[in-house]
C-alpha cells in the first residue's frame, strides 16, 4: 500500500487576493500584529469565492521573511521564491488522494507527524486541508489531536464550503474567517474585466453570486447551452412532447447540479412574476421565456414548497449517492402536479 500524499506542494503557487477578501484579510493583519495568529483557521465561504487563493496568500505571508509586522508576500526573500515555486518544504497541502472522494485517516495522522517535527527552516510550518469536510470521520477524530496539542509554530488552515458537515469539536477549535460573497456590483464589474466583458448579470446570479464559479462558466460558454437545453427539454416536458422518465434520465447523466440550480431560479422567478401580477414568463430572472403559459391561478405556496424539495434533492446528492434519474423523476412528476394538477391526473388515468 503507497503512503499517504502528506509531501510539501509540489504545484508553483501564484498568491492572489481578490477584491472581496478584504475583510478576512483585515481580520488576519490584526490577529499578525498582535501576535495572536491562532493554530488553526477555518475558511469557510460558498464555492467560487477563491477560498484557496485566500489559504495560498496566507501560506506565503506567513512564510515571507519580511512579514515583520504586516503580512505580505514579498516575492524575493527565500522564503517566497520556493512557496512561489512550489518547493518549501514546510508547507503541506492535503486532499483527497487520486481517484478517491475523501480525505483518509493515515493522511491526517502522517500530517500530524510531519508538523510535529522541527521545521526545515525554522519558521512555521503550514498544513492546508482542502476540502476539509471530506475528511473521513477517523482522519477528523485524529486532527483533534493536532487542534487539542498544537505543535510550536504550526498553522493549519482547513477550507470549507460545508461546514456544518465538519464536526463539532473541530469546528470549535478553528478560528472562523468568512470569504463573504461580494455585493452585486463589485462582483459583476470584476467578473466582466477577468470574462473580458462576456460575462451577464444573469451568470453571475445563476452560480449564486459567486464570481470564480460564474468565471468558469463564462469560459467555457456553459451557461447559455444547459440554458438553451433547459428551455427546451422543459418546454417540450410542459406541452406534454416528451415524458417524466426520458427528461429525468436525460438530466441525470449530465451537469445535474447545475441543472437543479436552473430550476431553482427558474421557480422561484415564476412564484416571483405571479405575486407581482407580471404575465411575463421568465426561463431564468431577466430573460424572456418561450414557455407553454403556466396557470393564472398558481399555487405560490405550493411552488415554494417545491423549491424546498428541489434544495433538499441538491443536498442529498451532494452528500449522498442517491438514485438520481429516479429522485429527478419523483420531483418533476410532483413539479407538473403542482403545475398543472388536473392535467397530472388526466395522464394517470390514461397510463
């Protein structure tokens, strides 16, 4: 069996801070000048907000021979040169190994050796868990060890976009720091700067406001084509062209998330448009629809509820390996009931 991946980071680092990491870097001078840099940080923050840009400036601060009384990344010293290129030997970076989900035991009992022992260069010695709550539940009960016994000079820095599923007492003994989401305009004018101005409010609302997820997506030109699939597979599932199992199994093999995502927006703009009295249908906030007309009448409580089904679906799969084409088809046989009861029934009749 090979060792556990526990070596010094091996990648060159490029340390960027962005626009909204402002207060958690605030927060991490202060702490610095005081000297009451705790032992072990939890950077917790929705995916897409650069929480590992963050833990990588850090690192590299912390690091830099010139971090006197300010943290900074000098980029000449030494110190910054081999975390730049990815050789300092005191800097760890822990994640799931190759072709594995999560992050093992013997990783966070080799780690916890690792830091235990003298620095190479007598500085601190950093170890970054990414993400930390795929962490197995032995390898979270062996880094309490760590956290209750700290080493001299030691920084552990766990990320996470989850961190109710991080225990308890892990928690508890990190430092919070939060990557907050940015306001509206200042995500929106750094993500068409980096998109070169391909990028639309609507992408930055569909990937929750969170400018690094909505960047990829601008990238790679994702969003418009599952928008474009979305509006036709949906369409054709409303006008009764196409059946609950062939949608279903469709969505499941491809992008599911994102497409749970879509109609999360996609509902609760029309719940939106019917409480405003707006006839104007929407396939996503601002966009016009080419929709079959949904009732008049529609049942806003009932749509909600639907969109807390839908939440709790998206949850379940990201923790769970849950039956997708049959979850997706339950909720979308209980989306057009809700739609369109008598027309749910009238098809019951009939199978």
């Amino acid at each position: 069996m090979s060792d556990p991946v526990v070596e010094p980071v091996v990648e060159p680092i490029h340390p960027q801070l962005l626009p909204w990491h402002e207060t958690a870097v605030a927060q991490l001078q202060s702490a610095w000048r005081a000297s009451h840099l705790p032992h072990a940080l939890l950077l917790q923050g929705a995916d897409g907000l650069g929480k590992k840009s963050l833990a990588k400036w850090l690192a590299c601060a912390v690091l830099c021979e010139r971090s006197h009384t300010t943290l900074q990344h000098c980029g000449e010293c030494a110190n910054c040169k081999l975390t730049t290129a990815g050789s300092h030997p005191d800097l760890l970076w822990i994640a799931p190994e190759e072709d594995k989900q999560q992050i093992s035991v013997d990783q966070i009992r080799a780690t916890g050796e690792r830091l235990g022992k003298t620095s190479y260069l007598g500085g601190y010695k950093i170890a970054i868990v990414e993400p930390a709550h795929q962490m197995t539940h032995s390898a979270a009960n062996s880094l309490l060890k760590t956290l209750e016994e700290p080493p001299p000079q030691c920084l552990l820095i766990l990320l996470t976009s989850r961190p109710s599923s991080l225990p308890a007492t892990v928690r508890s003994r990190c430092q919070r720091i939060a990557v907050l989401r940015p306001k509206r305009d200042v995500a929106l004018t750094w993500l068409q700067h980096a998109a070169s101005d391909t990028a639309s409010p609507q992408l930055l609302e569909f990937a929750g406001g969170a400018p690094l997820r909505a960047l990829e997506f601008a990238r790679a030109g994702a969003f418009d084509a599952l928008d474009r699939e979305m509006t036709r597979s949906l369409a054709a599932l409303l006008a009764g062209d196409t059946d609950v199992t062939q949608v279903a199994g469709e969505w499941a093999k491809d992008a599911l998330p994102d497409r749970l995502t879509w109609l999360d927006l996609w509902l609760t703009s029309q719940a939106r448009a019917a409480i405003a009295g707006n006839a104007d249908l929407v396939t996503f906030p601002t966009r016009p629809a080419h929709l079959p007309s949904l009732p008049r009448t529609l049942n806003i409580s009932a749509v909600y509820r639907m969109v807390d089904r839908l939440r709790a679906l998206k949850a379940q799969l990201a923790r769970t390996s849950l039956q997708r084409e049959l979850a997706v088809e339950s909720w979308l046989v209980a989306l057009l009931d809700t739609l369109s009861p008598a027309a749910t029934r009238h098809r019951a009749a009939n199978s």
